[in-house]
C-alpha cells in the first residue's frame, strides 16, 4: 500500500500542474501579519533521528507558514518529507505568500511518538534557516489529523491556528478498540481462525480474513453479518467518490459499500497492521472486556441496516449479539493502553482556534471521530475556539482543492478578526466560496482522470462516537 491513508485525492501531480493555475491573485488581507518577503527557495535537510524535512518559501512571504502532518504511510513503503497534501492546494498557498513545511517523520506505521518531535524540529529548522513565522497554522489528513491535534495540545505555544482534516480526532485509545470491537465480531461469527490481537503472522492473517469475508459477501446470513460487524465501527454504506450516496432504506446497497470499506481499506489495519503497533506499544492497547455489544449496535448509525438484513436472511439477530456478549473477552496490556494514549488521546485543551473538516462518507477514519473530539473541547470549556465543517462525499479525505482552500480561508479570516464569521461557516456560504475559485480548484481525481467536481459542504451532526476515551482534563 502507498500512502493512500493520507491524502488520495489528487494522484497524478504532473497532470494537476499541467492545467495551470491561472494569474495568481492578490494576497489574502486575512491573515497576513506583515511582509517577510524573501527569496524564494526550496529547502530539504535530514533530522537529528533521521527524519527528512521539507520546506517552501515564496519570494512574497507574508509571515505565515502552514505545517503539514502527512498521513500513514505503511511500513516498507517509501516516505519522503511532505509539505502539503496536494499540488494544487500548495501551489495556491504559496502563490498567496504563505510558506510550507513538513517532515517525513522517522519512522512509518502509528508513527506519532516520532512525528511530533519531528514537526517540532522542522519549526525549528525554519526558524533557523528562513525565520520566525509571525504565524504557523498546523494542517493534516488522516493520521496527520490525530497530529495537528496532538502538536496544538502538547505544544500550544508553537501554533497560531489548527486545519485537522479526516483526522482521527478520537484519539489513539479509542480508534483502535473500536476497530477491535468490529473485528471481534467478524472472528466470532464468521471467521474464528483469524487472530484479532497478538497477530502473529500479518500477512497470512489478513489474507484469511479476505477470504472470510469473500465467502461471507455471497450468502444473505453472511452479509448480515458483515453488515453488524461494520456497524460496531460504524462504517458508512457509501465508499465510491463521485458516486451518489445509496437511499437511507437501500440496506443492500449499503451492506455492499462496507465490504469494500471491510476489504479494500480497513482489513488491513484490523487484521495486519494492528501487530505493528503492537510491537511499538509493547503489548496489545485495545480491549472488549465490559463491552455491552448489543448496547453499542443500539448506538449505532448502522443500526437499521443490521436489523433489516438480518430479518431478511430469517438470522436471530438477539442470538449473535447474546453470542458476542458470551464470547471469552479479550483484556488490554495496561503499559500499552499507556503509550497509545500519550502518541496520542485528548484532554480537550485547545488554545487556538481549530476548524475540522470531514467527508460524510469516511469509512477509514469515520464522521463520527468529529462527535469525540467536539465532545472533550466541549467538556475543557472551549468550545468556542472549535468549528467543524462537513463535505458530502464518500472517500477518506476526500476533499478538492478548492474545498480545502476554502476552508484554510475560514481559518485565516478568524486570525485576522478574533472571531468566526458563523455565516460564512454556513454550507451555503463555503460551497459558493469554493465554487468562486473557479474550474481549475473544483476537481478530484477519478479513474485516472480529473473530474469537475461542484463543493460538497454539507449540515451534518455525526452520530456519537462509540468507543470515546479522553484524557483527564489538564493532564
């Protein structure tokens, strides 16, 4: 796999440039503290622990400097240094005079114990090499989400502002017990040879689970079950971008897109990936001890999915769920559940402001990890320096660039007024917003080939999250 859990939008990046980017217009009055103009130039360099940096400044900075988390990258697969998550996007920001950075990070997998050093020292690179920004605003998709929220929370000082996106804003703790509860269900009642923590053998591991869940797709009790075992991570029934959204009572079709979530993406993180962090936390992080399965299908966005199929395949829903309720539990290592929450959960302490974007149809890294992180600022009292925007689409992050360019405008308007503009944070302002930067922004990648694509921003309210674990406040 290649780093597909980061940004996927844009793949072909000589393809994207090529269609220009028309007349660059003016700079954004929106935060802009000042000229630090400069000469414009392209830096990379190596970290003390082997991380690669990159850094770019246009020749008209403006003082401001975007620092991008990338995504997961999957162990043996290449990592080089990332400052933006797409061409597009970064050669809009630095046509309006704002400077990128970002690191390779030292290592690949659940790398966040290096990553946020990492970003740290590459701050501190630019600091040396080009300047003190007057402004940095920490961005990332995916797992680069989870680390723009941990470097604002465990370096608040560094930071002006924070764009998580798609990011896993559950935290650590809370991502991978919900991904166990899902893959529990799967072991227990389709798949019982497969392993779901201690994975011994990760690739034989997943490929077993692959054939499970194969078999399982072609009869209707097997899809029913599949379609509860998605329900416990609340996998959406909607994974094709571009594609219209399946009819709230099409269960069928729903069930389908979660075994393309189930196979395609999610699998190997439950069935094989999972022994990578493993190895780095020194034991398993995740438990099913005290989990009330019935209580958590209840609380499910999936719920009436799983009900309807089940009724349809004549299968004993009560009868599975009191099954999974009367399976030997499985116990977390504490010292393991203690380095997964530091690399990393929430206290909900945020000092600067935040805006999260999400696609409503994310079956890697769901909606609902919004809901979570809502629900710690809200607890610490600091709601009022969060905002979350929503774009209806399937697909991890994905987002076009005008989207996104939309909403680091949003962000940098409330640097430069002390305050958001509620009104423009409303789907109809952003969409038109976005539409305003014209053909060249409103695109995804499709099939090889870039699609006009119209902004998505959308109302939306996640469902709760169904595994939360936060930090104490403060700690």
């Amino acid at each position: 796999m290649q780093r597909i859990f980061g940004y996927p939008v844009i793949a072909a990046c000589a393809a994207l440039l090529a269609i220009g980017l028309g007349p660059a217009a003016p700079s954004l009055a929106a935060g802009q503290p000042g000229s630090c103009a400069t000469t414009a130039r392209t830096l990379t360099g190596t970290l003390a622990d082997g991380a690669t940096y990159e850094i770019q400044v246009p020749a008209n900075w403006n003082c401001t400097l975007f620092l991008y988390s990338h995504g997961y990258v999957t162990p043996g697969s290449p990592n080089p240094a990332t400052d933006v998550g797409d061409p597009v996007t970064g050669a809009w920001l630095l046509s309006h005079g704002y400077a990128l950075a970002g690191s390779s990070y030292a290592t690949t997998g659940w790398a966040i114990q290096q990553a946020l050093p990492d970003q740290i020292g590459t701050l501190n690179v630019f600091d040396q090499l080009v300047g003190t920004p007057a402004q940095t605003i920490a961005w990332g998709h995916s797992l680069g989400g989870i680390i723009t929220a941990g470097l604002i929370q465990d370096y608040p000082d560094r930071f002006s502002a924070a764009l998580p996106m798609c990011g896993v804003l559950s935290g650590g703790v809370a991502t991978w017990n919900t991904a166990l509860d899902s893959a529990f269900a799967f072991q227990q009642l389709l798949a019982p040879s497969v392993q779901v923590v201690d994975i011994t053998n990760p690739g034989a591991n997943l490929a077993a689970a692959d054939q499970a869940a194969t078999a399982a797709q072609q009869t209707a009790q097997g899809r029913a079950r599949l379609a509860l075992a998605a329900a416990l991570d609340d996998t959406p029934g909607w994974f094709t971008p571009l594609s219209p959204e399946p009819a709230a009572g099409d269960y069928a079709a729903q069930e389908a897109n979660q075994y393309l979530w189930d196979t395609e993406v999610d699998f190997p993180f439950a069935f094989a990936l999972r022994a990578e962090l493993e190895a780095r936390a020194g034991g398993n992080p995740s438990w099913t001890a005290g989990v009330n399965f019935a209580g958590q299908l209840a609380r499910s966005a999936d719920a009436r999915e799983v009900v309807a199929l089940y009724r349809a395949a004549g299968l004993s829903l009560r009868a599975d769920l009191a099954r999974l309720n009367g399976a030997a539990r499985i116990s977390a290592d504490p010292a393991a559940v203690r380095y997964l929450a530091q690399y990393i959960s929430f206290d909900g302490r945020i000092s600067v402001p935040v805006l999260t974007m999400h696609t409503t149809g994310d079956g890697l890294v769901v909606p609902e990890n919004e809901q979570a992180y809502a629900s710690v600022v809200a607890r610490a009292g600091d709601s009022g320096l969060l905002r979350q925007v929503f774009v209806g689409r399937a697909g991890h992050c994905a987002f076009t660039p005008a989207e996104t360019i939309t909403a680091a405008q949003v962000l940098l308007k409330r640097l430069a007024t002390g305050r958001w503009d509620d009104q423009a944070l409303q789907p109809s302002a952003l969409n038109a917003e976005a539409a305003a930067l014209g053909p060249s922004y409103n695109i995804y990648s499709s099939g090889g080939s870039l699609v006009a694509t119209p902004p998505a921003f959308v109302r939306y309210h996640p469902a709760p999250y169904l595994r939360p674990f936060d930090l104490p406040a403060g700690s």
